[in-house]
C-alpha cells in the first residue's frame, strides 16, 4: 500500500443571476421550479480555491474531512454526502473498467476550501464552494466528466452551484424528469463573446440575517399565490429574451430583464407568507440611484439585482464606469469604505448628485463595494491547501 | 326668486380596506380590476364633515365652490365634476317630474369640508371626502338615492370613496359592465355584527411622498407579470373568504386574509416597472411586531395592512387590547408620540419585549397612533360649516 498523498486543485467563481433561481419542485435532488441564467464573476475579485486529497495512508477512522477559511466543516449533511457519493461512484466505476488505476475511491478524502472574500460580505460563497469541490474531486480522480455533466451533480450540492462550473453568461435548465438528470448548466456564452460585462457589487450590513434561501423559497412556493404566474408565465419570458440579449450584446434589453426578473422574485418573497424581506431601505435606495443614473444618462447604462439578503449588485457596461461607479463613488466617499480598486475610480467625474435621502441612506447603510466583472469558470491550478504530505497547509 | 340658502351637512367616515383594491379596467369611469372589501373606521377618530350648500343668490359668475380645511380647492378635477354632474342630473330630473321643487340643480353649489385628522398623517382622506361631498348634495338635493346608487356615484370621485358610503364592513363588487353601472358597494355587515373590531394606526413618516395610488396602480396593470394572478385567482379567494370569516366573526380567518392580501398587493408593487416601494423598514419592523405578539398569544391576535403609504393599520379585537397595543405602547412609550387614549391604555401591561431592531426602528419611525375601531356609515348633522346667509363658517 503507498503511502502517495493524490492532490488536485481549483479555483472556483461565484455567479449573480439575473433570472433568479427561487423554489424547488424537488427538494431532496435540488430541481428547480424554474430555469435561471446567471453571469459568472471574476475570480480575481470572488472565487473559491479548493484542494481536494486522499490518499491510503490517511486513517480510514478520520473519514472524509473538510477545512474551510481555516475551520473544520461539517460534510455529514445529506448535500454534501450526495456529491460525495456521486463522485466516488464514478471514479468507482473506472477503477472497476481499468484494474491499474489506483483505488482512489476508497480513501478518505482530505479538502482544503479557502475564500478570497470575507464571508461578512453576505456573498452566496456556496455556489463557488460547491462548484470547486466536485470540479477538484473530479479532477483528483480523473473523471471524463463535462462541466454539464458535473454541473448535476453540483446541483445536489446547492443549486447555483452548477451555474459556477463555467464562465461567462450561464443557464441552468431546470429540465423535466424525475430523477433529475436533465437538470444542469450550460453555457449560454464565453466570457470574451461579451467581456466589457462589469459588477459593482454594493455590500449592505444587514441588522439581521434573513430567512435562509434554502428554507425561504420552499416557504415561497408552499404560500405564495403569485408564485404560480413567476414559474410559469414571467421566468419562461425573461430566459428568452434573456438569451436574446445575451447572443446580440443588447444591453437595454439585458438590464431590463435583469431589474425585472429580479423585483418579480422579490415580489414573490413579500408575497410568501408570512412575508420574507431581503431588501431594506439601504437596497431601495440603490434601486432608485440606478433609476437616476439611467434617466440622466438618457439610456440604460445600469441594472441592479438583488439575492436573498441587502446586498446590490450593478452590472454596467466598462464604457460606462464614469456614469454607474463614479455616481457611487462620490456619493460614498466620506464613508469610510473598502474596495474601490484605485486604477478604476481615478478621475471618474461625479456625473449627477443623488436625491439626499437616497444618498444618506447608502452613505449609512454601504459598508464596502466591490469591483468585479464577467470572468472565467474553473481553473486548474498548482496552488495546493494540502502539502504533499498529506497535512493541511499553514494558512 | 327666493334669496334662500338650502344647506345640508354630513360626516362621513374613512375606510381601510382588508381585499385591496390596486387596479383599474377603466380609468376614465373608476372601474377596478378587482372587487374589494373594507373596515369602516369610526368617526369620532377619523372624519370629513361636509356641508353642502346652494342658493339662486349665489353670483353664477361665482361657479361651483368647495373650501376643503379652509383652503379654496380646485374642483375642475373630471373627477369630481363626474359627481357634481350626475348628482345635478338626478336632481334635474326630479324637479322636471315636479315642478313644485325649487330648481336647485340650477344653482351654484357652495361645499365646505373639514377633516377632523390631520392631513400630514398621510391617511387617505379621498375616500372620506368623496363619501362625503356626494351624500352632503345628495341630502341637499333630496335625492331618494340609496347608499349603493350613491357609491355609484361617489366610486367616480375615488374608487374607494364608494365604500364609505356604509359602516361596518363594505364589499365593492367590481362588477362587469362596461358602463360601470353594476360597480357599486354594498355592506356585507353592520358594525354592531362585530362591533369589537379595533384598529390601531401607527403613522410612520415618510421622508417622500410615494407614488400617487391613482398613477401607481396603473403603472403595476401595465408592468407587473405578477398582477394577473392576483385579480383573477387571489383576489377572488381572499373576498370569498373574508365574508365568511365576517359572517362567522372568525378572527382568525378575517387576520390571515388582511395580511396575505396586503402582502400581495405590495407584491404587485414591488413588481411594478419600475418598482413602487410604500413600505419602508419601520413597515417592516411593524409586520416583526404583529409576528412576535401573534406568536406569544399562540393565537392571532393581531393583522396588519398597509395602503398606499408606509402606515400601518393593526386590525385586533377589543378582548386583546392589551397583547396588542400594550406591545405597542411600552415599546413607543419613551417617544414623544400623541395619539395614545389614556382610558384605553391605562394600566396596560407589556406582554412582550420586541427584538431590539424591531423596537428600535419603531420608536425612530412613528410619529403618531391612532386608536380607534369599526364604525358607521356617513351621518347626517345639524352642525353646518355654511352659514344660514351663505358665507362658510369661521373655523
């Protein structure tokens, strides 16, 4: 028996839909009520670095572990065992065609996950969490498994995940069968087919952590009467003309599907009963600033989304910086505020003054920002979190 | 021709919906895209008193007149020129069958309404003044006209104006011709049926006046994916259940359907385009509050609604006064607030302490209570705010 430590390493991106995935018609296989699209973010802002080990020599009594920002995590819940479970099958089953392979499948695994982000940003860090832990599995045991393919059994992580298994522009298809197989992401377009795509993601502290989404969208579809219309009339609408948008780089239409599609979900929670309320009067404020910053413009140059929790999150186009970020930048900076990446904001002209509450709430309410755009899916790396010893390595 | 002034005056109450009306099929004639149903609050809290006057020496020059708190106000509106004219009309027509009644439709109308409520409160006081211009000329013009055949009227004024035409509890049925003739109010019970039906308003300051209702609901018809759901399928349930759970004073029933129905219709605003926010994080935290009492009675004691406006309305019944607004008034006592009744609050225990947020956003956001409880219809009195010589009264 060797005592080799295998090793395999990702990264892996977080990504902000602008058509929401919200509800669950299937909660134990994660299948969605709805399709949802969404683009991928950066890693050089927001990503997930993920070593994934195992090796004979590690104590079978320790069982699989993870060690996530530094703390042991808890992998016994039936999500994470799911994907587990899936990736070993796999790997099983090519040891099983091909005796010389090394019987990866049986040994413990060791994960290692760190964030570049703080996870006090309220940032959904499951998504990119899931995706680098089964796309670092997959490649500790060489699976022949497409992103698509990878990207089912993400899903039964966290749902978003499977968008995070590629870059650019992102559909997840909710798909129809039972068992689900049909229920996965794929890529609607490259990063470089439209990468001037930018994020201005506006942290707002909440006073209180809100419903968890997973419990809040089975709340949604159990007592929501609107809900029915979102998944059958209005999400089927904005993934196509979504698509549309995304394929011809039609920014206005872009935005528009991605406000829209984004106050229907939150209507939706306000609807659930008893009502659920991510947004506060800091994510309102935003909202109208976008609104500002459009009309004065004369076009749409910004569109905010919203997940579950206060946070905005602004696309724009990078020909646009001076009119969305320079807006925000002049109207937060007396606050004492992180994030602004110098080379982006120097020289940006304040190009309107905001209605004083407005700016009074987001001056109050905005912690930090962060700068970000459309970037890349998975990325193999030889960044490793556990030395060749098999030993976490020191943070 | 006869110097004589002819005056009648009438109060007539403020009523808040629990089956919100938001929407209109017909906006010329007022017609609503959806039937509602409404508490009628009393009015030794919350009234309009409106005399109507006229007289052959009123200088023709002169024209129609309304004084509204005071302050001379415009009444070119299509709106209230609608009621003026179809009033008129009525009268005309009983003085062509008689010819011994003095022509009164042909005379200037002098109007003077006061309010005993503060306008900043931001209370709707439309409904009220529509309600009561309309019974005050019709009691003028001794039309034999029934509070349903008036609410005909009054709906063109103000939609929800129709509904306080009665006390109690008021259903405008949204009717389905074309000419708006079957879109009338009727009561589906008198006050004393459920006489202990108590509501307390919290009035919140907002730091910008909303959306005007009238434009706002047409914007969300136009926009909102959402809205369809609501008026075809919501709405219907929620009457059906709400004048069951009248019938059978199930307080329970009536507070699920007020709340759920309020929520829906923020709902639809918030899924407007763009979208409308009338509530705000004291709304909010009032909503957290009637959650907390609710759950510490282990019953439902409490329901809010919200109109058009960042207020709440909490609908309890008198037997648990002290759940509800001894909650209230222990977490607002510190706040230099009016509105209290001393006899009503007396002795009032806390029975709960709010969440600190909650309790917090509560005393920095409301200005002022209300306390009052369901009442009668429009009231006709011998207090006149036009003098016997014509001139309004001095207030």
């Amino acid at each position: 028996m060797s005592d080799k430590v295998y090793r395999a390493s990702t990264t892996a991106p977080v990504n902000i839909a602008v058509v929401k995935y919200w509800g669950k018609r299937d909660a134990k296989l994660n299948l969605p009520t709805n399709s949802s699209l969404s683009v991928t973010l950066s890693q050089a802002d927001l990503r997930t670095l993920t070593t994934a080990s195992c090796s004979a020599s590690f104590p079978a009594s320790e069982g699989d572990s993870l060690l996530l920002n530094g703390e042991p995590s808890d992998i016994s819940g039936a999500r994470t065992q799911a994907c587990l479970r899936e990736l070993r099958s796999r790997r099983a089953a090519l040891e099983a065609a091909d005796s010389s392979l090394p019987k990866l499948s049986t040994y413990p695994l060791r994960l290692v996950s760190e964030n570049n982000f703080p996870t006090a940003a309220g940032l959904a860090s499951s998504a990119a969490g899931f995706a680098a832990l089964v796309r670092a599995i997959a490649n500790l045991y060489e699976l022949p498994a497409s992103p698509s393919e990878l990207s089912l059994i993400a899903r039964q992580g966290s749902g978003s995940a499977c968008r995070s298994l590629f870059g650019g522009y992102v559909a997840w298809r909710m798909g129809d069968k039972a068992d689900g197989t049909d229920s996965m992401a794929d890529q609607v377009a490259e990063a470089s087919h439209w990468p001037d795509m930018r994020a201005l993601i506006l942290v707002v502290s909440a006073a209180k952590k809100g419903v968890s989404s997973s419990s809040g969208m089975q709340q949604t579809v159990a007592t929501s009467g609107l809900f029915r219309e979102r998944i059958t009339t209005v999400v089927p609408e904005n993934m196509a003309i979504m698509e549309k948008a995304i394929a011809e780089k039609d920014f206005e239409k872009f935005a528009e599907v991605t406000m829209r599609d984004s106050n229907s979900f939150h209507a939706t929670c306000a609807d659930t009963y008893p009502p659920i309320f991510y947004m506060n009067d800091v994510s309102r404020a935003a909202i109208r600033a976008v609104e500002a910053i459009n009309e004065k413009a004369g076009r749409t140059v910004a569109a905010y989304t919203f997940d579950a929790g206060p946070n905005a999150v602004i696309y724009y186009q990078e020909k646009d910086t001076e009119a969305v970020v320079g807006t925000f930048y002049h109207v937060l900076q007396g606050a004492d505020i992180g994030g602004w990446k110098s080379a982006d904001i120097k020289g940006l002209k304040p190009t309107i003054s905001l209605d004083e509450n407005v700016a009074g709430l987001l001056k109050g309410g905005v912690s930090r920002v962060i700068m970000t755009g459309v970037g890349e899916g998975p990325v193999k790396t030889d960044e490793f979190l556990v030395a060749e010893d098999g030993t976490p390595a020191k943070r």
